[in-house]
C-alpha cells in the first residue's frame, strides 16, 4: 500500500517519470507490433490484404472498446477510492469488474459469431475480400475474451501501483505476438488468419499474467473475498465512468466502416489499403498520446479523491506540455519523411505509395493536436465526470466527424474524406479548451474551500 500512498506525497516529476514512462513503453510497444502486423501483411499478401484488415478493423476495435469501458471505469473508480482510504470498496470494485468481463465476453463470442457472415455478404465485397475479412474477423471473435481481459486489467494494475509491471506484461506480449506474426505468416504461411490468431494468442498470454498478479496476493488492492460476486450499482458506476473512452473507441470501429465505405464510392480498394496504412501510422503515435494520458490518470484520479487540488492541476499541465511538443515533432516529421514511412509497409507499388501520401500528408494536420485533446479529455474521466466526458469523446469521434465524411467528398472528391478528421479535430479541441478553462476556476474554487 505504500506505492499506493507515495501518489500524494512524492514529488510530481518523480511520480510522472515513475508511471508516465511505463505506460509510454507499453502502449507504444503495442503500437509496434500492431505496425508490425501490418508490415508482415503488406509485404507477404500485399495491397489486398491490407484492405481485409481493415474491413476487419471495425470488429477489433467494438470487442477493445468494451474492454476499455471496463479497464478506465474500474481503474479510475478503484484509483479514487484509494485516495478516499476505502479500500473495501477497491476491492468490491475489482471483484465485480473480473465477473463483468467474463459475462460480457461470453456473450460477445456468441451474438459475434453468429452476425459475422451475414454482416460480410452485406457488405458486397469480392471473394478474395471476403475470405480475408472472415478468416481474421472469426478468429478475433472467438478469442474474446483474451482481448477484453488483456485491455481491462492493464489500467487496472497501474491503479493497483504497478506501472512497471504493466509495462514488462506488454513487453511480453509484444514479443509474443512478432514472433507468431512470423511463424504463422511467413513461415507457415496462414496469411491473416495467422495476424489475426498471433494476436489472440498473445492477448491470452498478457491475460493469464495479469490474472496470476491479482490471485496472488501481492496486489494492493485485493479480490474481496466476501463481497458478492457481481454488484450491479458497481457495473452501473463502472459503464459510467467508462463511457467517455468507450464511445471513443467503438466510434473509432464506427468511423471505420464509414470510411471504408466512403473510400469504395469515391475511389476504390487501393483507396482502403492507403486508409489501413495512414490508421498503422497514426495509431502508433496515437499510443504514445494514450500513453502519456493513461499514465497521470492514476495521478489526477488519486489526487483528486484526497482533494489535493494543487497537484492535479500541476500534473495536467505538465502532460499537456509533453503532449504538445510530441505533437509538434510528430508533425514535422511525417512533414518532411512521408513516402519513408509508407515503404516500410509495401515498398513495391508506386500506386499506393502515391495514394497513401496524398492522405497522410492532410490526416498530419490533426495530429499536431490531437495529444492534447487526449489528455484534457482523460483529466474529465479521471476525476469521474462522466458526462462531460463522454459529450467531448462523442463530439470528437462521431457528432463532428460523421457529417463532415459524407458532405466534405461532395465538394472536394475523396480528399473531402482525408480532411473530416482535421475538421473533426480542430473543433473539439475548441470546445475542450472551453470546458477545462471553466474546470480551472472550478478548481480554484474548490482550493479556497479546501484552505478554510
């Protein structure tokens, strides 16, 4: 318990090197080897593998998003009630959250399996597309369950005042994954339904280690032993307090499909495979963000539960200030390098290579903020205000994007569908702004009643 403790006491450049750095190396490596998975696909199946992986992205991206619901609820619910002192109600929190994932994964795998072929003939693809879209789709479904406990129990942990094994558990996975991304891609030749077990395979190995620290005994924060097995007031609390990263992540797999739709009526399945790279490239510095993100919600969420105001607005603005120099050096160099970056997936076919710069040289545009924006809407999560939260995730993600991909081609062809997401980008972060500043005079407000 006294890791737990040192979050309201320790220096805060100590504890942000101390929880912020583990959680960079773990997201960015799983950034890796998602860039890694694409590159094995790309250089061994080609443009057309590339786009049956991302129409199969969407059913990736709806199984993470439950598991994020789960991971952020619990987590920043768990985090808070540590800085409380209420360590009976961390571990109802924890019980109620491990029962919730194996429910919810069991009937995902069911109601999954049984849609993914009639969801696949609606979307009139060729038989080549088919088969890949299926093969990696059916594969990503039965493995469930590894999936959501890997991502939920990962912020669960950090909570429980572990970053560094967090980290070493992702390390592990990522090893895991490249080496069956080789063995079954290359070596025995299983294409993407080998991408697509490598993944599960290594998500279930993440699970069981994160599964073996908590039965342990070593965790801080225990599995209640005589608390009951499913609260259903937690499981509300835990969906609320989850919504905001939840409605991002599904709205992520929603964006997808209409893209990959607009793609098709405007240009045609190269128009994907460029799309697919652009989402490998930026997600790998999306991960850098979350990490960034991810890392001081333990802090703000601790602090902010023990009403020590002054560090949870100190921890902010150092992690926007990271954000946004990261940003910057992000922009500058897809800017100056982006047909280098873009090689490294399929240096062969001068087509995409020209298709995918044209989108990744506009999507640079929202990059430069998107790191902010991450970070200010993670404080709104932390510090449990759900609807604010989930309002500035819904905006970003769906409400401004969505009409902009479908009247923006109208004017400007299918680079109108490159340019939504600046569009999207650029507006909720105006209004993110408008809601911290007011959360600032909150907070000194709260500050003076704190002092008398």
């Amino acid at each position: 318990m006294k890791q737990v403790k040192k979050l309201e006491n320790e220096k805060i450049n100590n504890l942000m090197i101390r929880y912020v750095i583990p959680s960079i190396a773990g997201t960015v490596i799983i950034g890796i080897y998602g860039i890694i998975d694409g590159i094995f696909i790309g250089r061994t199946i080609g443009a057309e593998g590339l786009a049956g992986v991302t129409f199969s992205f969407p059913v990736l991206i709806a199984i993470s998003s439950i598991g994020v619901m789960i991971g952020a609820g619990s987590s920043a619910i768990i985090s808070i009630s540590l800085g409380k002192k209420d360590y009976k109600k961390a571990s109802c929190i924890l019980k109620t959250a491990l029962t919730y994932i194996i429910l919810i994964s069991l009937i995902i795998t069911c109601f999954g399996y049984l849609l993914i072929d009639p969801v696949i003939s609606f979307m009139n693809l060729s038989k080549n597309l088919e088969i890949y879209v299926a093969g990696y789709s059916k594969i990503i479904i039965l493995g469930a369950i590894a999936q959501i406990f890997a991502i939920s129990l990962d912020p669960i942990l950090r909570n429980d005042g572990f970053p560094k094994k967090s980290m070493i558990i992702l390390a592990l996975m990522s090893i895991f994954n490249i080496i069956l991304d080789y063995i079954l891609i290359v070596v025995f030749n299983f294409g993407v339904m080998g991408a697509a077990a490598a993944t599960v395979l290594a998500q279930g190995l993440g699970s069981i280690l994160y599964l073996k620290h908590f039965l342990s005994g070593k965790s801080n924060v225990k599995i209640g032993k005589n608390s009951p097995f499913l609260e259903f007031s937690l499981i509300k609390r835990i969906a609320k307090t989850g919504f905001s990263p939840f409605i991002m992540e599904l709205a992520f797999g929603i964006l997808m499909i209409v893209h990959n739709i607009q793609f098709m009526r405007y240009g045609s399945p190269l128009d994907v495979s460029a799309y697919g790279i652009v989402i490998y490239i930026t997600s790998f510095l999306y991960m850098v963000y979350l990490g960034i993100s991810e890392g001081v919600q333990p802090l703000i969420s601790y602090n902010h539960g023990a009403k020590k105001f002054n560090r949870v607005f100190e921890i902010l603005k150092k992690a926007v200030f990271v954000n946004a120099i990261l940003g910057i050096c992000s922009f500058l160099t897809i800017l100056k390098f982006p047909n280098l970056l873009i090689k490294i997936f399929n240096p062969y076919d001068m087509n995409l290579i020209a298709t995918t710069t044209i989108g990744l040289e506009i999507h640079n545009f929202a990059i430069l903020i998107m790191g902010v924006s991450m970070v200010l809407m993670m404080y709104f999560l932390a510090t449990e205000q759900p609807k604010i939260a989930g309002f500035l995730s819904l905006g970003r993600t769906l409400i401004f994007i969505l009409p902009a991909i479908i009247l923006l081609p109208i004017y400007l062809g299918i680079k109108g569908i490159w340019w939504a997401t600046v569009f999207s980008e650029y507006l909720s972060f105006i209004i993110t702004i408008y809601f911290i500043t007011k959360e600032f005079k909150k907070i000194k407000y709260e500050k003076l009643k704190v002092k008398k």
